[in-house]
C-alpha cells in the first residue's frame, strides 16, 4: 500500500498569537491548539488522502494515541498513523535536526508514495 504522509508540528502550525489560551492552561495540553487552525489541516488531510505523523517537539511528552486524541478532541477526524523517532546525536556526534528524524522515519517505512512537512521551523535538509 502506498501511503501520504504529513509530517506535523504544533507550535506555530497549530497554535498562533492569536490562539486563546487561559493562563492556568498546562503546555502542551489540547486547550493550546486552535480549533479553527486543526479544522484546516483536517481539510487538508482529507483532500490530499494523507495520513499524519507527528514531528513536533510534543512527541516527546506524549504518544501518539495522546497526541491523537487531543487533535481529535479538537476537531480532527483525519488518522495519526506516528510520530517521528527522537534522535540527539549521529554516530559522529553532530546534533540531528527535525529533518534527519524525518529521513529516519522514512527510511524505515519504505511504503510512503509522498510526504510533506507543515512546519514553522526551517530545521530540515536540503532535500526536504
């Protein structure tokens, strides 16, 4: 089966300075992302058929199925297949950025027909 793929963040993608947050909101908690930011990408999933791995730095506070249910709590209806792996370091020591975890998952999931990346950051490779 080939699959699409996006590769999304949260911060900046789906909260802005505009998002209503109540002060007492925990970080990366559901209340942070905006509704009408979320109700996009779940059109923009649907339309392009694609299926969501997260690469945002909230992988590394929850899982998956946690990051999926609070997209889903929001609105999201479109399907969160993973989230990318969290890589520090390569072999020869040089801090990896968000683009080389990408790659990582990519390169083990060989059935991925396209991907693209929703992100605000520009912390990825050359070819990405």
């Amino acid at each position: 089966m080939s699959l699409r793929v996006l590769f999304l963040d949260f911060d900046g993608v789906l909260n802005a300075d505009t998002t209503t947050v109540p002060p007492s909101t925990p970080l990366w908690s559901a209340a942070q992302l905006d509704p009408l930011l979320v109700a996009r990408l779940d059109r923009l999933v649907h339309r392009a058929d694609a299926r969501v791995v997260i690469s945002s730095s909230w992988r590394k506070i929850h899982d998956a199925a946690t990051l999926a249910s609070q997209l889903a709590s929001r609105g999201f209806s479109g399907r969160v297949l993973d989230v990318t792996p969290n890589l520090y370091r390569s072999a020869d020591g040089i801090p990896v950025v968000r683009g080389d975890e990408i790659a990582h998952w990519l390169d083990a999931h060989t059935d991925v027909e396209s991907y693209a990346i929703l992100d605000d950051d520009e912390l990825f490779l050359p070819h990405q």
